[in-house]
C-alpha cells in the first residue's frame, strides 16, 4: 500500500495525490509531498526526477539546486532525485527542451494551471 496525502488532496490524474520523495525531503511543506497553499508564491507542485541537464538549466536561470545549503538544511540534488518544482520553472525547461521527467501520481493537479497534463504524460516518468 502505497503512502498519500489527506484525500482531499489530488494529482493531475485525479487521485489521491502520492508521496514525492521523503529522501531527500521535499515539498513546500517539506512533508514529502508536492502541494502548496496560497503563500507558496513558486507552486512548488511538479514531482520531477532530477536530471543533470535539468540541474545545470535550474542553476543557469539563478536557482543551484545541486549545492548543499546546511544552514537551510538542503543537501543538493543530483540525478535521479525526485523534488517538487516550481511549476513554472518546470515549464520553462519544457520550452527549450530541457524538461525532467514528472511523477505524475505525485505533482498536484494545481499544476494544470501552469501547464498542460499533456505535456506532463509526454514527460511522464516510468
């Protein structure tokens, strides 16, 4: 049996949205799961699979997500991660071709504001 949030929660298929990663742990909440509320400003809500192409954009656009920041107990991704994205962010590596794979079980339906579920499924994680 697999781990999810309270029910109330959905993924972009319509189902109880599932855990992200709890290693590292992600989420706004930081709670492993990729959902968010109002004051989370970047909709952190796209369970993506780290790649070191993705990495290398993220840290291009002004956002390292590779370095290990202790004091804010981050201890850098590397491929093959999984993290909640910024949906936008997401979108914009999908624009120039540089988009993660996506969990779509674990990314908020909230993110189908930001982004297609086609374009999600074409970046569907196996």
């Amino acid at each position: 049996m697999s781990q999810t949030t309270p029910p109330t929660q959905l993924n972009v298929l319509g189902t109880p949205l599932q855990l992200c990663s709890l290693a590292p742990l992600t989420g706004f909440f930081r709670d492993g799961c990729c959902r968010g509320d109002p004051s989370d400003r970047g909709l952190h809500v796209v369970c993506a699979v780290m790649t070191a192409e993705f990495l290398r954009f993220s840290k291009a656009q002004g956002n390292d997500l590779s370095t290990p920041r202790p004091e804010l107990a981050f201890p850098g991704l590397k491929p093959g991660d999984r993290w909640c994205l910024c949906a936008r962010r997401w979108r914009e590596a999908f624009e120039v071709g540089k988009a993660p794979d996506v969990v779509l079980e674990a990314t908020h339906i909230s993110a189908l504001a930001v982004v297609f579920l086609e374009q999600l499924r074409a970046h569907a994680a196996a």
